[in-house]
C-alpha cells in the first residue's frame, strides 16, 4: 500500500508541474489516503504485537 501511496504522489508531482491541477488535486487525494491507510495498519501492527509480548523487530 505504500508502494501505491508513493506512486500516487509522484504522479500528483508531474500532474502539478505540467499544470493539471485537477489531477494533481486528485491524485494528492488517493496518496493522502493511502499513506494514511498504510500509517494506520503499521500502528495496529505493533500495537497487536507489543500486546502479544512479542516485538517484531
């Protein structure tokens, strides 16, 4: 998911230096999102680990 979110952002980056901003908004918008998404799942990861009493790293 992160690999998307990162894919999204560059192609927010293009879009805005060609001067698409609607797709520059738009794709700023799915990799916010996902990044997000991604952030989240990382979170309750560790939280279900350290809760295990078991730390990944």
């Amino acid at each position: 998911m992160l690999k998307w979110a990162l894919i999204f952002l560059v192609v927010s980056l293009v879009a805005g230096a060609l001067g698409f901003t609607g797709v520059a908004s738009g794709a700023k918008t799915v990799a916010k999102v996902l990044f997000g998404l991604f952030l989240l799942g990382f979170v309750i990861l560790i939280l279900i680990a350290w809760g295990a009493g078991e730390l990944i790293f």
